[in-house]
C-alpha cells in the first residue's frame, strides 16, 4: 500500500446479521478517522439519527468529518467520487448487501489505482447462522460469504448460551479456516481490530491499546532490519498465534522502509515514503489469552 491509498474495509453477510449496525459502532467511535461509508443504497436511513449533520440526496454528511453515501449498482465510480472529493477521506467503509459476495467486490476494488483492500468482516447471527448455511436457497451464499472473510463476527452471542457460542466458533473455523472467528454482542468490537490502527500513529508517542481491553490483548515490539520481508511477514499469518491484526513499519536489508499490514490470513506489505518519526515497531492485537506473545517475539527475534 502506498502512502496515498486509502485503505476500504468490507463489511458483508447476510439480513439482519448486524452490518449496519457495526456501521454505527465505527462511526460513533471514529477516533479522528475521516471515514466514508458506502451503502448499496439507503432505503430505511442506514446512520443513526443523532450523528447526521446533514442530507443531501443521497449524501450525508456525519459528525467528526464523516460522510455516507449510496452506490446503487456503480460501486466503482462511488469510490471513484470519494478519491475525488477535496476533503480527504482516511478510510472507506462498504456495507454490502444482504447477498453479495464479498470476494467478487474485492476482485473489483484490486482494478482501481490508489484504493487498497484492508480487510473483509463478515457477521453471523449466532441464532440463526447454521440455518442461513442449510438454507437450499441461501446456504451457498452463506458459507461463500464466510470463506471471503478475513474476520468473522460471530454476533448476539448474548442471546444463546456459552457451549453454543464454542460450538459455532469452531464450526466457523472449519467452514471459513482462512478467517479468525470473533465471538461479539451487539457487533461492538475496537475500532482498531476493524479498522486497524492509524499508520500517523505507530511512531514513538504511538499508542496500542485497543479501546475495548477487556476481551482484547495487545503489545509493540520493535524489529531491526530484514533481509526477507515477504518471508518474515508470512509467518506472521499462522492462525495459532492468534493474532487478530498487526500493523507497522519494518525495514528491508537495504535499509528501505516498508509498512506491514496483517488482517487474518490477508498480509500486506508496502513501500513507504520515509518519515523521521517512524520507528519499526509492529502493533499486534488478538483476544485475551489467544495471542501468543513469546512465540511472536521469538519470529521476531530470529
């Protein structure tokens, strides 16, 4: 990812699974983040109430310097329009509908210059998920839905019980093995495990710590240069490490600048314009008692 891209997440599954509202959740805990939210269109008002300023046809214009707008069936000149506007927009948000394919929309998203896929969330309503899945009708698109993912949401855990909840995560993690399954209420999760953390703020004051640090871990290492980045970077994807996302900088034998991006399986490596206050230092986030820290710093280390 160049410096210039702006980074898009998706945010798919089927109705009633809880997209819009995470939606809701990143906007009311944007951090200072300009996001862009993209709809395949408004129909019932997708944005809660109080955070709109303004509406404008088919934009609105959010709080904290946040837009919303519908795509209709033109996603591409949508993103196209955003790139385009004079306020900057730091990240995009794309809410997809009920049956769409997350994977076709990143096939699209990869034909555009200056946009770069940060990852896929996909929900699934803990009550009604394995029916969805045996649906005749539904079912294929379902667990399609679920094998692009690079993060699950498995949501509304508080309406079934605890054995239930267990169950399903590991259903999940052998339908979708390329995802990381992540057991919510209400689709509340850090805005840094959707969105991952701002790159501006990964130098030395940089801060890791996820705003919801009762069911997430979290820690910086820093890491001298690499003779084999690509090589390095894989390892860290191993889902037993239990890392939810990673981000930072790291430096090539040559002593380039790079920037890492972990999402799930999705690794990302970039080169970067250089920037005195930013260290190589890596963000890593997972669940409380899953990320395995030695084993981390012993990649790190070798």
């Amino acid at each position: 990812m160049t410096a210039q891209a702006i980074p898009v997440t998706l945010i798919g599954g089927y109705l009633g699974a809880g997209k819009t509202t995470l939606v809701n959740h990143l906007l009311r805990h944007a951090d200072g983040r300009r996001i862009a939210v993209l709809v395949n269109e408004f129909g019932d008002l997708p944005i809660d109430g109080d955070l709109i300023e303004a509406r404008d046809d088919d934009l609105i214009t959010i709080a904290g310097g946040c837009i919303c707008c519908s795509f209709g069936s033109d996603l591409v000149a949508a993103l196209m329009a955003i790139k385009s506007r004079t306020t900057a927009i730091d990240h995009i948000v794309i809410e997809t509908s009920g049956v769409a394919l997350p994977g076709a929309v990143v096939q699209a998203i990869a034909l555009l210059p200056n946009v770069v896929v940060d990852g896929v969330i996909v929900l699934a309503d803990a009550e009604t998920i394995e029916g969805r899945a045996r649906d005749r009708y539904m079912g294929d698109t379902v667990l399609r839905q679920l094998a692009d993912a690079d993060l699950i949401l498995l949501n509304k855990i508080d309406l079934i019980a605890a054995e239930k909840t267990a169950g399903l995560v590991s259903w999940l993690g052998t339908e979708a093995p390329r995802a990381r399954v992540v057991a919510v209420q209400n689709s509340q999760i850090p805005i840094e495990l959707a969105l991952g953390l701002h790159t501006d703020r990964l130098g030395a004051r940089g801060s890791a710590r996820p705003h919801d640090t009762g069911h997430y871990d979290s820690f910086v290492a820093e890491r001298g240069p690499i003779a084999d980045i690509e090589q390095f970077s894989s390892r860290l994807s191993d889902p037993g490490l239990g890392i939810l996302r990673a981000k930072g900088f790291l430096r090539d034998g040559g002593g380039r600048l790079h920037s890492l991006h972990v999402v799930g399986s999705r690794v990302s490596i970039a080169p970067e314009s250089e920037n005195a206050e930013r260290t190589t230092r890596l963000v890593f986030i997972g669940l409380s008692g899953q990320l395995d820290r030695d084993t981390i710093l012993s990649i790190l280390s070798a």
